[in-house]
C-alpha cells in the first residue's frame, strides 16, 4: 500500500524490519541502552552482529523521544538509527514522546541526507502503546514533517503482523490523494 504525501512517498508493507534491503536506513525500536532486546531490539542487533552493540555503548543511555544514528554493519541497509518510545502509562505525556520519536529520527535523516526510511510501530510491542493510537501519531507525523524534508523521498512503515498491516492500510487509504 503506497500513498503520496506531497514529495514523499509512504508505504505500508508487512514483513521484518530486518529484511529491507532497498532502504538507506532501518528504524531500532531501541532501549534506553541501546542494547539487544526482545521485538525489533533483538532482531536488529542479531542481524548487525555483535559490532553495533559495541558501537552503542558511546551513545547511551537515551531519553524517552530521542534518536540516534550508526552504521548498520551486517545488515543490508546503510544505518540504524535507534529510537527509544514511550513506555505506555509510564512515560508522559506519551503522546509527545512517541511523535518526538518519529520526528527527531526524521531530522537525522535529513542531517545524513538519507532518501529512504523504514520505521517498526515504534513502542506497540513491550512498550504496550495501544496500535490505532500509536499509528495515528506516526502517520501524523511524519505528514506534518513531509513538506519540509529535502533528502527523505521514501517512508516505509514495516509492520509485522496482518492486523497491524491492516491498521496501516486503512489509515493511508483515509489520507487524501
Ligand atoms: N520487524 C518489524 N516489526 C517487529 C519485529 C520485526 N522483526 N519484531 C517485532 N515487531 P517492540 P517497543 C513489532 O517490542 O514496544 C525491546 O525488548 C512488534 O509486533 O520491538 O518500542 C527493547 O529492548 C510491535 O508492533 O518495541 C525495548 O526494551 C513493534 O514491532 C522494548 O522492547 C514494536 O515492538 C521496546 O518496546
């Protein structure tokens, strides 16, 4: 499912974060350690190999909402940039927290001039954040950013299961052509 968003193009496909070799940069569903994990966290940092743990240690602990950049190393994708969400009913005001997400990982791309993107539903897994919700912030945002991105063309949202494809789906049919 594809939907055009002024320059930038928006994609929903079902899959693995892990395995998106056509995009310049994949998006961690990190923690605060930036460390190996459950969901995204673990597959990602099995893919890249033991190097990017190691590459990480300089840059964490992060905040609720921030994003940081490395390379990919084994993956097939130029960087990882590692966004840490919202535990939900814990860290406030959410809402906020999971759009800073999005956005600061946008304004890192840019910085890098990176053309193309994939995002997990950053906090829906661990971080319990309710999916319709969590995807209205994302798509929001990421619209709300378009006009002004100059190197980002391709925005690919990669959701692992068929309902949350679903989700997706129908939200980007809602968007106006
Ligand atoms: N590719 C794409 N999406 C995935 C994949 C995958 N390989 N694996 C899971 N998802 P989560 P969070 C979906 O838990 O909620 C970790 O343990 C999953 O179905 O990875 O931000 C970290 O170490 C869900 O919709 O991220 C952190 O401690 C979404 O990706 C904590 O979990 C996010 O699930 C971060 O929690």
């Amino acid at each position: 499912m594809k939907k055009q968003a002024g320059e930038v193009q928006l994609e929903a496909v079902q899959g693995d974060i892990t395995k998106q070799p056509d995009v310049t940069a994949v998006v961690n569903a990190a923690n605060a350690q930036l460390m190996s994990g459950g969901g995204v966290a673990g597959a990602i940092h099995r893919a890249a190999g033991p190097a990017l743990a190691e590459d990480c240690r300089r840059l964490a602990p992060i905040r609720p909402g921030e994003a940081v950049l490395t390379e990919a190393f084994d993956l097939p994708n130029k960087y990882v940039i590692h966004a840490l969400g919202p535990v939900y009913g814990m860290d406030k005001p959410e809402n906020v927290l999971l759009a800073d997400c999005y956005r600061n990982t946008l304004i890192l791309a840019e910085e890098q001039k990176i053309d193309s993107i994939a995002f997990p539903a950053i906090s829906t897994g661990a971080f319990g954040y309710p999916f319709e919700a969590a995807t209205d912030i994302a798509l929001q945002t990421v619209i709300e950013m378009a006009p002004d991105l100059k190197y980002v063309r391709h925005i690919r949202f990669v959701l692992y299961g068929d309902i949350d494809f679903d989700v997706y789906v129908e939200r980007l049919r809602m968007l106006k052509d």
